[in-house]
C-alpha cells in the first residue's frame, strides 16, 4: 500500500488500530474519577484544578506512544516500486582482450589496457537501458558478468581486468563463441558483441569465422576494435623496455567477421580514436525493448518507533515529576 510522497506500509491493516484510540477517548471521558486522583496533598490543597494540565499532559503523550507504536508495526517504508519501462535498448556482450600485449604504451602516457578500460567503463557507465556484460579473454575465455542492468557490477569487473588472468594468447574465436552463447537466448531484439583485441587469433580451438556465422545465425552483430602497439620487451634498470614492433592485428580476419554478422571493424590508432568509435558503436542498433525496473524497500519504521519511545520517556519523567495518580 503506497501514499503520497513513495511512502508505503508492509502492514497497512495495523493502521486500522489507530481507530481504537477514539473510542478510548470516549470511555475516558464517560469514566467517573476516582474520589482520590492526586499523588500530593500539595496539589491537593491548590483546588480540584491544580492537577488538570498535568492529567491532559499525560494524555496527550500516551496517545502518542500507542499512534506512533501502531504506525511503526505498521512497517512504514519507501522504494520497493516495480513498473515496466519500454526503452531504446541493446544486449551487449563485451569482449575484452587481456592478453600481456595490452601492456603496451601506444596509448602515452598510459598502457594500451587502461586507456581501453577507461573507456569501457565510460561506455558502461553512460548506459540506461541496455543489458551488458562482460567475457575477457587472452587464450582463454570467461564470462566475467552476465547480461545485466547493474552497470556499477560490469563497470567493477571492467575496472578489474588485468594480463595474467587467464593464459596469455589470443583466443578471439572463443571470445566470439563465449559471448555469442551468452546472447543467443537473450530477450533483446537487438544482440550486439563489441569485440576490443590488440593482436590476431593465435589460441583457441574455434576459428574466429566459424564463431561469427554462429553468431549471425542467432541474430548477433560483431563490432571489432583493433588497437596499436608498442609492446614491452624486456626488462632493464628502470623497469620495462618498450619498443616499436610491427603490429600484427588481423585487420581482413576482424573485417570479414564483423561484416558477415552485418556490424563494422574499427581501427584505434589512439585514445580519441577510440572513443570515437565507442561513440559510434553507442548510436547503432537502438531498437525499442521493455524493462521492469525494481527499487529496494528502505524500512522507516525507527522514526515514529523514536518517538513513541520519546513520548514514553517524557510521560515517565512527568509521572515521576508530579503526575496525578492513574
């Protein structure tokens, strides 16, 4: 049961008790007094009227204990709310290379692994309605996070990748293959795998055309990254060597895959080129999909439990102070 402002009660029933109150009012007042209501003869001596404020007093605080007692049983909540929400969304699989060559410092002054980190989470981050997860992959593929809407989650497990999680190599086949079974009975009408590599296909027991007609035949676009190179190797004084080597990205192989499957092969030879194409990849494949939005409850019921226990306290202490006999 909601109310105004996203207020709701677990137990609305247990408002019906404030109806009791009145009719405790009414049976107060028809009662006849007892012919002794005073504690003190101090106050008895001052006149019958001596006693009145502190009697209301009381009164007053009690029926504020038992209102604020039944409104907290009550369990007086905010969120919890469920509603269907059509949108522009995609289901998108990433799949994140974390082969040892992202180390390198094409991108300065940052490696080649943070700069496409950065903006993956950028990407993840600015979703609304999309459904994403996450494979990463170097000779090896794993599902990190599947589709979902909680993109703080993706966002963590991007933020985390790191070369030396899975065996070193190339793997873009399995990639393809693992992300692709992640989508394939996805409720999305729009099915995109947004492949980020820095190498060719060297590991893995799938070839990388064979797992883009898989994808194609479920429905599923490929949209390839291909990255620079400056790759580390060795290690002198200061850590690190790097050097220029020949780049060995299969730009044909990426094309041929992502062009069969009805997506597009980009090629980042730096950060804002990069960003770029996650700009481009972020106005393609919009297509209308429902949501069913959940928020948490958050239980309120400590505030009116605080104050039923404040009435209390302050008719104690009035009792205690100078109160009328009950």
């Amino acid at each position: 049961m909601s109310f105004l402002g996203g207020l709701q009660f677990g137990a609305p029933w247990v408002l019906g008790l404030l109806a009791l109150l009145p009719l405790w009012w009414l049976w107060r007042m028809r009662r006849r007094p007892a012919a002794i209501v005073f504690s003190r003869v101090g106050t008895l001596v001052r006149g019958p009227r001596a006693g009145r404020f502190v009697a209301r007093a009381l009164f007053v605080l009690r029926n504020a204990v038992l209102a604020t007692v039944i409104v907290a049983l009550a369990r007086p909540r905010t969120g919890a709310s469920s509603q269907q929400v059509t949108s522009q969304g995609i289901d998108i699989m990433i799949a994140f290379d974390i082969s040892s060559s992202m180390l390198a410092e094409d991108f300065q002054p940052r490696n080649r692994l943070e700069v496409a980190r950065d903006l993956v989470r950028k990407f993840v981050l600015s979703r609304t309605s999309d459904r994403l997860g996450l494979v990463a992959f170097s000779g090896e593929a794993l599902t990190q996070v599947p589709l979902t809407t909680d993109y703080p989650v993706v966002e963590a497990a991007v933020r985390g990748l790191q070369p030396g999680q899975l065996e070193d190599g190339t793997a873009i086949g399995t990639a393809i293959a693992t992300a692709a079974n992640r989508l394939r009975r996805s409720p999305g009408k729009s099915r995109v795998i947004v492949l980020l590599t820095d190498g060719e296909n060297n590991r893995g027991s799938i070839d990388p055309r064979t797992a883009g007609k898989a994808a194609k035949s479920f429905g599923i676009k490929i949209y390839a990254i291909g990255v620079m190179a400056r790759v580390p190797v060795g290690r002198g004084v200061g850590g690190l060597r790097f050097e220029y080597q020949p780049v060995r990205i299969d730009d044909a192989l990426l094309t041929e895959v992502a062009t069969s499957t009805g997506g597009r092969y980009f090629r980042a030879t730096d950060a804002a080129a990069l960003e770029r194409i996650l700009e481009q990849i972020d106005q393609l494949e919009r297509t209308p999909v429902q949501t069913r939005t959940y928020t948490r409850y958050t239980e309120r019921y400590v505030w009116p439990l605080a104050l039923a226990l404040t009435a209390l306290a302050l008719e104690l202490a009035l009792v205690a102070w100078k109160a009328p006999l009950p």
